[in-house]
C-alpha cells in the first residue's frame, strides 16, 4: 500500500480518523481511554488505510465539555497519561506511516484555568481580566446579566463574578470565552502551537474556529440582542465569522511555516459555504470543515447540493473535506435509518428521537447500515480530504437509550423546553474491540453491560478495574472489531477495501476535476441518482466512476468494469440504496 502522506501537501488527499481519546481505548483499565491505549491501536489504523489520525482535546481538564474545557494546553491530562506517553504515540504513528494532528481549543479555556483564576482574584478592569471578556452587570448593584443571551450549551450566557462583573461563555459556564483581543492571549497560542509541534504533530483541528474575533464594543450589549448566540452568522455578527477573526490565522500560518514540513490546519467553521475559503486560504488554516455532507439527509438531492456546495468552497485553492459523522452529531447510521423527512434545520428528527430515547421513530438499523455502506463509497471517491469518526468503520449506531443518570454531556442538562437535547453521549460511547470480553448485564438496566468492556479496558487481576465512562449496550458484540475483522463483507473490511484501494488509484495524481454523470446516463431514474467521474491516477486514460442509487427500484449501469460494490448483486443493475465503483 502508498500512503498518501509524503508530500508537504499530503493532508489535501488524506483520510484523517478522528480519534475520541477518552473512548477509544483505555490500557490502565480505569475506563477511561487513554494515550497508551491509542498507541496500542495504531497498527489497527494502519491496517484501516487512514493517512493520519486526529485527537479531540486530552489536556488537563474538569470534563465540563469533553474535555474542551482546558485547564492547560501544554500538557497532558494525568488520568490520560504523560507527555512521554504523548512522545511515544507520535513515534509509533510515525513509524507507521501516520500523521498525527491536535485539537487546538482557542475560544475559550476551563474556568480552572490559572489565566481565570487568577481573573476571579483580581479587580475589574485589572490585567488578568483583560484577557477574558468581563463586563459590568445591569441593575442597581449589577446583579442582572448584561444582555439576555443564552448559551449554546443552554441557560444564560454570562455567569456572575461576584462583584457586578459578569463574564461570557457561549458554551458552559465552565468554558470561559478568552479575549483575542488581547495580546496575551495571541502569544500564548503562538507558543501552544510551537510546542506540539515541537514534539512531532503534523497539525491541528481548531476549535470553533469562527468565533474567536468578538466586537462587544461597538454597540451597547443590549442593542446587541438582536444577534442570538445560536444565530446563523450573518455579516455584523458580534461573535461569529467577522474579518478581524482571519487576521489571527494569518498570523498562525506565520508559526507554521516556521517548520519543514511547514503545519496545517483545519477549522470547525459553520460558516457559509462560500466564507469557507477564507479559513482554507494558503495563508491561513489551510483547510476548513465542509459540514453540508453531515448534515445532508438521505435524499440524492441533497447530496448532490452537499458536494456541489462543498466543490464550490474550493476558491481557496486547497481542498474540500467530507465528513458524515463525529464527536458532536447522531451516528449517520441511525440517521439514515430513521425516517427520511425534509426539514428546516439538520438532524432535527435524529435529534428528537435521541431526546425521547428512541421511542419516536422505528429505527431501522440494517437499512441504515446498507446507505451507510453506500454513503461511504459515495465520500471516499471524491476529491479533498476525508474524515472518519471512530466507531464509523464498524457501521456503529447511536446509542440513543443511554439512561438520563448516566449521561456526561452538559447539554442534557442545560438545555430546556424547546431547546431540549439529550446532548452528544450517545456517539461517544467506548468502542467494542473484542466480543470475547462480554459483560454481564448491568442491573440498572438490562441493556448495557457491566464487569467487562468488549476489549475497551485492559484487564488487571482478570478483569478491568472500572466499568467504562459511559455505559455500552450489550448488542455492541455484533459490531466488535474482532468480529468484524474475520468477516469479509463486514462494515470494516468495505472500509479497509475502499480506503486502500482510494490510496492506489486516485490520490496519487493531481488532478482532482470531478464531472457529474448527468441524468441522461441513467433512463427515467436521474434524480434519485448521484454519480460522479474522475480520473484515473494511471496511464489508461479511463476514468473512475461513483453511482449511488437512492431510489427504490435498481438501474441500469454504463458500460464498464465493476471495481467495488457497496453490497453484493450480480450483473449491471444497481439495488436501491448501493453504491458501485466503475472503470468507464
């Protein structure tokens, strides 16, 4: 196999796999996962097809937030392990073949962070408190919040300091929002940013990367509660994608030149599609999320506008990414089998069922599982950089009945009313490795397990010291990558084929054009069909082809040579809900 990570340019075709480190996989048996567990677990990436890996936050943390709620960002959580644990990883990636890229969490730090601390100890207007975003509150003795917003995570978005001071946090109260207009804050990030990359890492995903530049300023906050927190970001936002927020990447970009090979990065921006360039610029990040992909529902339509959207960001002259699942979204193999309804916002019927614990909507998971299937030919075949959520390789589902005392989220309990959430648990529960190591059924609830970890947690004294972080479901040992790892037609071995088979014959080449198949290839079935040409990264002047039918009935296929299929069938008539690789 050819990696595609040799050229300084090598995250621009990659297939980057996002790794959850307290769920991924725990060696200390705390049940809590660990970096020793990641490094266990490298040549496993390796053998998936991935280019690189990328960890969500493990720094030192109070796990308000996952873990996004940082205590220090040059250091690793103790419970997660050391920095030579951290050195080690980086080795045993790179010797692998790997990259490695960090989470970067620039919008706000933990309330426990020494910065915050020391800004609670000091007066208004002191230094210390300069470097966060504090104002004055209303009332007589500014016992009233200064403006009515609410968070995103729920409840308001100013918490009290206890001396008519009020500071923001568009997250938790716990996630204090730093001010990036301030100087300190910019070099400690410079040096946050020297300092992984000192130790090896190839690049970082930035965190909430639209929302650092704030202007609270230029208006009184009360006339500014004409912008919601959870508004789309309209230009004249106050607190999301503005211009000066790009200043602060250019001068990142500086930090990551000074290395050979120079960094990258790549934004979480929900931003517009067409302000994604703006983060992917050569002079800035580099990269950006392209998140119309996840949040298109199982319709050819949407799709087709997914990638349409996602081509046309591509002003930057870098490359688009394609993401279906992660830490933050329901599992895309629910999503596509619930039912498939148009609606205003995305994942509002996943997100409903989650919140009634999958009463509200018959989920059917073998359905899901076959477009799941066909959706991941769909994204691999493309042009850009694709990322995949851990877990996804083994079609797992969500775990939408976690019981309501055992979840971790703070949006589960936030958020109210209409703005009611289970929250984002049920996505990040520790993976199966091994169904030879069944638990026992919980007695809380029947469902989940407890006593063991289906290879999570490493044994001590034969069996784990804690049962896992959040609880697994006992149906997970179909999905367990043991199991899964002998089974050819299973959800890992079609990723395992697609990813390598992806490294040979397409990212190696230059040209990344890509050229829709038009209905007219298909007879009276256009537009339940996306399909796709590009070229060949060889010498035959033949081009690769992706067919996805989302229709009920099967279609005819062009001439050509069948490469890959999503699920078997004979002949050239495509199953509804398949996906086929063709040499045309």
């Amino acid at each position: 196999m050819t990696l595609n990570n040799t050229h300084d340019d090598w995250w621009k075709q990659a297939v980057v796999y996002q790794v959850y480190p307290r769920s991924f996989r725990d060696a200390n048996g705390d049940g809590l996962g660990d970096i020793a567990g990641i490094t266990s677990r490298i040549p496993y990436l390796r053998q998936l097809g991935v280019d690189a890996l990328w960890l969500s936050p493990f720094y030192p943390s109070e796990l308000a937030d996952g873990g996004y709620d940082v205590i220090d960002y040059r250091n690793v959580d103790p419970r997660l392990g050391t920095l030579d644990d951290f050195d080690a990883m980086v080795a045993a990636a790179h010797s692998a073949g790997l990259k490695v890229v960090v989470d970067i969490v620039p919008n706000h730090t933990s309330n426990m962070h020494p910065w915050f601390q020391e800004a609670l100890a000091s007066a208004p207007g002191s230094p210390a408190r300069g470097r966060y975003i504090f104002r004055d509150g209303e009332g007589a003795h500014g016992e009233l919040p200064p403006n009515n917003w609410q968070s995103l995570f729920g409840g308001p978005a100013w918490e009290a300091a206890g001396d008519g001071q009020w500071y923001l946090h568009l997250f938790t109260k716990e996630q204090p929002d730093l001010n990036w207009k301030n100087p300190d804050v910019h070099e400690d990030f410079r040096t946050t940013l020297r300092f992984w990359s000192d130790r090896g890492v190839d690049g970082f995903r930035i965190d909430v990367a639209h929302g650092l530049a704030k202007d609270l300023d230029s208006e009184p906050l009360k006339d500014l509660e004409r912008f919601p927190v959870g508004g789309d970001p309209v230009p004249g936002h106050p607190l999301w994608d503005r211009p000066e927020v790009h200043e602060i990447y250019r001068e990142w970009n500086k930090v990551f030149n000074e290395y050979d090979p120079p960094r990258f990065a790549v934004g979480e921006a929900w931003v517009p599609a067409e302000h994604q360039h703006l983060y992917a610029s050569k002079d800035e990040l580099g990269q950006v999320f392209n998140f119309e992909f996840a949040k298109a529902n199982w319709f050819a339509d949407d799709f087709r506008l997914a990638i349409e959207e996602g081509l046309a960001s591509d002003e930057s002259k870098s490359t688009t990414t394609w993401v279906m699942s992660n830490h933050d979204v329901p599992r895309h193999v629910s999503r596509y089998g619930l039912p498939q309804v148009h609606t205003r916002g995305y994942h509002e019927l996943p997100n409903d069922w989650l919140l009634r614990n999958g009463t509200t909507y018959i989920e059917d998971r073998e359905l899901g599982t076959r477009r799941a299937r066909a959706a991941i030919l769909m994204e691999l075949g493309l042009p850009g950089s694709v990322y995949v959520y851990q877990g996804e390789e083994l079609g797992l589902p969500e775990v939408a009945t976690i019981p309501w005392d055992h979840l971790e989220d703070p949006v589960a309990f936030n958020t109210d009313h209409s703005d009611a959430a289970k929250g984002r648990d049920g996505c990040r529960v520790p993976l199966p490795w091994s169904a030879q190591d069944m638990p026992q059924p919980a007695p809380w609830d029947p469902e989940f397990g407890t006593g063991a970890s289906f290879g999570f947690s490493e044994h001590a004294g034969g069996r784990a010291s804690a049962d896992p972080h959040l609880p697994q479901p006992l149906w997970y040992a179909g999905y367990a990558a043991d199991v899964e790892d002998t089974d050819p037609a299973s959800m890992l071995n079609l990723y395992r084929r697609a990813m390598h088979w992806r490294q040979e014959h397409l990212t190696p080449t230059g040209d990344t054009s890509l050229t829709w198949l038009g209905p007219q290839s298909f007879a009276d079935c256009g537009d339940d069909v996306v399909a796709y040409a590009r070229p060949l990264a060889d010498d035959s002047g033949d081009r690769f082809a992706c067919i996805v039918n989302f229709g009920t009935t099967p279609i005819e296929l062009p001439h050509g040579d069948v490469m890959m299929r999503s699920i078997p069938f004979d002949g050239y008539q495509l199953p509804a809900d398949a996906a086929v690789w063709m040499r045309i």
